[in-house]
C-alpha cells in the first residue's frame, strides 16, 4: 500500500481527551477516530490490525471445535423477559420502538439468543455437546464509556457458548475454550494473567478472567507470591490472621465521641489503631435491614456479601432506614443491642475487642466483645483483598496488581437452558437439559490492549503477528526515480511472499517520515535513500531496536522473511 493513496492521519500532539497510553496512540497514529463517546470509526490501519485479531481468534475457535454463526444484533424484548433479564439489564441496553410500537434492543451478549435457537434446532443427545460463536457486533450504555475502545459503546466481541449433556462433558468444554484462549492471546503476543472471578449476575458455577496487566487497568485483582493462585479483587478471598489478643476483654464501655463519625475521626479521638475499629454498615437485604461489619481499616466488597447472602437482592440502605434500625444518626452504628441479622468478616475473630458505634448520637463503646456483647448471624470472608494479604490457599503473601479483562470464560449450569427449554433426549429416551457455559473476548479491547502493553516513547511496537503491515518501506527522497522504483520492486517481492508492506511516498522530510514510521510502529523499517542505493543497498532495522542493517538489494526479500520468521 502506497500512504499517499490510503488514509493515516497520524498527529504530532498527544490528543487532550486521550488518557491511557494505548487510547493516545491509537488516535495519534491514525487508526481510529472518535464519532462521539464511546463510538469510534477504525481507518484502515486500525482495520487491518483488527482483522488481524479477529483471524487468531476465528482460527482458534475453529480449530478448538465451535462453529460459526451470525446472530442479530436487534431482538425483540420479549426474549430478554423470557430470561428475566430485561429487568437486571435494562439500563445498560440500548432500547427503541420498531413502527408497530414493538420494544426492541440492541444486544449486549446473545446467551438468550443463542439458548433459543439451541432449543429449537438441538433435539438429540447424538448431537451434542455442541458449541457455537460469533464475531459480532455488542452494544452496551455504559455508565462511563471511556479509554477509546476499551469501554465503548459498541464493541466487538466474539461470543462461544457450549451445550453439553452433562457436566462432565461441560468441564470439557469449558477446558477447550481455556486453552484456545490462551493460544489466542499467545498468538496475540500478549502477555496475560488468568485469574478467578465472580459470577455476578450472569449466573453459574466457575468463572475466569484473562487479564492484561497494566496500570491503567479498571480491574484490581491479587495474585499469590507463592503459588499459583489469582483472583480478581471482586472475588479474592484471603486468609484470616491468627488470634492476636490474649486475656479476658474489660466490660464494655459507653465513651463520649461528640461529631467523630468516621473510623479515622473516632480512631484518632480515641487513640486507637483502626483495625481495633468496627465499620457497621446498614444493608437491606430482600429489603429487610440487616448489619454487615468489617474491621475498621477494611472495605466492604458487595460481591462477597452477595454470595454469602446466596445471590438474595442487596442494597446499601438509606439514611432513614439507618436512623430507624439503629436509633442513632449516621456514623453512629455498632452491632451492641442490633435487633437484625448481624453478618461480619471473619477477620473480626481476631481481636477479642473492638471499638464500634454505640447506636446512640457522638457516642462509641469500646472493650466490645462480639461473642459477649452481640449476636453475630453468621462470619464470612466480606471485606476486600489487599496487597500483603495472606493467600487462603497456601498462606504467602499476595500482591495487588491492575488488569484490563480482555477475556471472559463462565460455567453456566442450567439457568438459561431451563428458562428456554434447552433439552434433548437421552439414549434411553429421557428428556434432560442441557447444561452450557459461555465464553467472551473483547475483541476490539484486545486490539487496544496489545498496544498498552507494547509500546515506547515514540510510538507502538506491534508484535509481528498482528501487525497491520508487515514493514515500513521509507522513500527518503521522493524525486530521485531510481529510490521509486526500487522500493517498488521490494514492495512488490515481499507482497508475493505474504509480506504486505507500507510504501511511504510522501511529499515529506525524511525527519517526518522516520517519526511516523516509529509512531505507526510496524515490525521492520526498510530505508531506500540514495546514499544507500549508490552501494545498491537498502537499510533495515526492527522497530524495538536501535541497530540498523545494510543489506545488497537483492538480498533485501530474503533477509526480510528470515527477520519476520
Ligand atoms: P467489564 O467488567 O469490563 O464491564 P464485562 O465483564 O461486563 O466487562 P463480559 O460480559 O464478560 O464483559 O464481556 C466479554 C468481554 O467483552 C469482556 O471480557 C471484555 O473484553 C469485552 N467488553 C465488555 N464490555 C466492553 C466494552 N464496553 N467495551 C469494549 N469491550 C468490552
Ligand atoms: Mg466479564
């Protein structure tokens, strides 16, 4: 391809509203433009490159077994209230009318499109496991769309879901997609961490995540500095601390704590460390109030509360409801004399007392001995992982790391199956249901990934495999025939090859040229110049290092396919 006839605006300045590297490189060399948040259009070079990914993972899933579909991206409400997930997603789809005043949406994932269609054309055992994918076409309303294509507003996504007969065959299943994730991402020349993750909303029984690790990453995870373990903080368990204080606790005592409302204010007040402190914190939970309490230095993570209340309905309660189930203003909370259920994190175990809020106005009590002084429903790991917490598999100490999720693998169970009536016959006969899992990459997040986590001062550095051209082919002086035609002839030997490259024939100075070449960040730079051609020799140099070669023109194809093998 020839840059004057194609189209890569690239720009000298770091855009203002770009604020991950990854985002700023790809406007800044000309692969995508913004439409407006979170839409964005790819120009040809974006497009190459993600057509590239799109091909590691079509190969990966085909090889892996599943088959190809297309689905629409349009349906009809009606099937999202058939899962009942109309309700749990309806602020993230996006909803219109057709002209007979149907409601319809624009698909954020297909498992209720997909279980249908099973339902339907799946009968016999003979025929499965089974599983299918696309490359399509997602739309979600993001609450905050951000970072160019890492969280848009239409992404595209490949989609696979597996149909088993039993849940042995699903574990198979769900190990083939593992793997061709993993050779997915290999192939991607990404570097990524698997971690385990909540189930969440979707449903089912096992979960991983495959991370980017990156600071600019939207997700924590921990991992374990002595085995294999790795989760996502939305999940991470830890291992409590051993029993710290020893003797029998003083009574409890009412102190005076006049406008000390948070655990810093109150710590200080009273001199003590905030870990001796209880977070008493007021939930509803099937809108029936209950208590979740944490160590003073400890956040709450929802997503463990969630699951130890077995996926029942959970919201922070408002004020009013907290002023009426504790007789006391906010920040006044402690779990003394608590009429509800008092749920609390393990790790309170470890002190045997605590300082909490009294449930009456600028008042604490302290010498609080939760066996003693109240009634705990029940302890469960609530509060979220941290760095230096113990791993709850082998007891290292882990470590806090940031990820970009750029793939997502679920064992699902019988949840969307049952509501579609997904069933076949057994060889006896026997109607039973399928059991599926379910299988997502980011792939336009993946695109950009690859750049967060390759790339330097100057520009992108794509992994060959990738890569939207094979090299960049530089005319230096555009008015000196010979430099013309000779890059040409190599452009044209090395397309015979499968090496597609980009023919820099600009109007420019050769300062431009080598800046954009750095920018654009193509595996091989190949510079036809006069100078080089009056000893009929080319100069080549790979993108990531700074030695530059010359080699005899017509060695120049040969050297080029040995460099990009
Ligand atoms: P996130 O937690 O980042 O919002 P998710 O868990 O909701 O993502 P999934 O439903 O698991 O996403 O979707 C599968 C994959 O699609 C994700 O692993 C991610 O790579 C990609 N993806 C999800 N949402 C977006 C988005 N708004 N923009 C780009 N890619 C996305
Ligand atoms: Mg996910």
């Amino acid at each position: 391809m020839h840059w004057s006839k194609t189209l890569i605006p690239t720009l000298r300045d770091i855009p203002q509203e770009a604020e991950i590297p990854s985002h700023q490189l790809m406007l800044r060399a000309g692969l995508i433009r913004k439409l407006s948040g979170g839409l964005y259009t790819f120009l040809p070079l974006g497009l190459r490159a993600l057509r590239r990914v799109e091909r590691i993972v079509r190969e990966e899933m085909d090889r892996a077994g599943a088959i190809e579909v297309l689905m629409p991206a349009l349906h009809p409400r009606e099937i999202w209230d058939q899962s009942g997930r109309y309700e749990v997603l309806r602020d993230v789809m996006f909803r219109m009318r057709d002209r007979q005043d149907r409601e319809m949406v624009l698909g954020p994932t297909h498992e209720e499109i997909v279980t249908d269609l099973v339902a339907h054309q799946i009968n016999s055992y003979r025929q499965l496991p089974k599983t299918i994918y696309q490359i399509q076409t997602k739309f979600r309303d993001e609450i905050r769309p951000r970072f160019g294509l890492m969280r848009a507003k239409e992404f595209i996504m490949k989609d696979a879901y597996s149909f088993d007969a039993d849940w042995e065959g699903v574990e198979q299943s769900y190990q083939a997609m593992y793997n061709a994730y993993t050779r997915i991402f290999e192939r991607c020349g990404l570097r990524v961490k698997v971690v385990e993750a909540d189930t969440g909303a979707m449903g089912g029984s096992s979960s991983h995540e495959f991370m980017v690790l990156a600071d600019s990453g939207e997700d924590g995870l921990v991992e374990c500095t002595g085995c294999a373990y790795a989760a996502n903080l939305e999940r991470a368990e830890r291992m409590p601390p051993a029993n710290e204080s020893k003797g029998d606790p003083a009574p409890l005592c009412e102190v005076k704590t006049p406008h000390r409302r948070t655990v810093e204010e109150v710590a200080a007040f009273l001199h003590v460390r905030p870990e001796e402190m209880i977070k008493t914190l007021i939930y509803l939970c099937e809108e029936q109030p209950v208590a979740v309490l944490v160590p003073g230095n400890r956040e709450l993570n929802e997503h463990k509360l969630a699951r130890a209340l077995e996926g029942r309905p959970i919201r922070m309660a408002d004020e009013e409801t907290v002023v009426k189930t504790t007789g006391a203003p906010l920040g006044f909370a402690g779990p003394a004399g608590l009429r509800i259920p008092v749920y609390a994190d393990q790790e309170l175990k470890t002190l045997r007392q605590h300082v909490a809020g009294a449930n009456r106005a600028d008042a604490h009590v302290i010498h609080l001995n939760l066996a003693r002084d109240a009634s705990v429903t029940a302890f469960f790991d609530l509060a979220t992982a941290r760095e230096g917490d113990m791993c709850p598999r082998c007891g290292a100490s882990m470590r806090e790391k940031r990820g970009i999720e750029v793939g997502h693998v679920f064992k699902l169970g019988t949840k969307y199956s049952e509501r579609f009536q997904a069933q076949y016959l057994d060889a006896e006969g026997r109607r039973q249901t399928m059991i599926m899992g379910c299988y997502g990459i980011g792939v336009t997040r993946t695109l950009q990934a690859i750049i967060e986590q390759s790339h330097d001062e100057q520009g992108i550095v794509w992994p060959a495999t990738v890569a939207p051209y094979a090299a960049s082919l530089l005319v230096l002086n555009t008015e000196h025939a010979e430099s013309l035609i000779v890059a040409e002839q190599l452009a044209s030997a090395l397309s015979a090859c499968g090496l597609e490259t980009l023919l820099d024939d600009r109007d420019e100075r050769p300062g431009v040229k080598f800046k954009d070449a750095d920018l654009i960040g193509l595996p091989l730079r190949i510079v036809v110049s006069e100078r080089s051609l009056a000893e009929k020799k080319v100069e080549i140099k790979r993108r990531q290092e700074q030695a530059k070669t010359l080699i005899p023109v017509a060695e120049a194809v040969d050297y080029v396919r040995r460099m990009l093998s």
